[in-house]
C-alpha cells in the first residue's frame, strides 16, 4: 500500500543492516522484506553494505531491475 500511495515517490524497504544489534531484528526477515519490496512495486531495498553476501542473496530475490542502497 505504501508504494502505491508514494504515487511518483520512490519507497525504499529497510530490508536489513549491519549496525549492532541488525542480525538480532533484521536480518531474520530480510528475506521476506526483500520479495515484499519486490512484489509491492517498491524502488528498492537498504542493504548492508558491509555484507556483501547478504547484499547478493537479497539481489537474487528482488532481481536485476531493483535499486540497493
């Protein structure tokens, strides 16, 4: 609902970061943010940069066409 609403505005979903405490919360259900953010007509996705695995496992569920930040 939320990418719908943004109208032209981009919607970026906080899928997953790598500040303390991130693999305790987010990282759990950063796989099932990621394909929401997908099916949901969102922008894109924050990823941890510093985790460049976890960055190309959420690549492989939102697909080519999808921003990282």
């Amino acid at each position: 609902e939320a990418a719908e609403a943004a109208g032209d505005a981009d919607v970026f979903v906080v899928t997953e970061m790598s500040h303390p405490g991130a693999l305790d919360y987010l990282q759990a259900r950063a796989e099932e943010m990621a394909a929401m953010a997908r099916d949901s007509g969102a922008t894109g996705i924050i990823a941890p940069a510093t985790r460049p695995e976890r960055v190309t496992a959420l690549r492989g569920i939102i697909g080519p066409d999808m921003l990282i930040l």
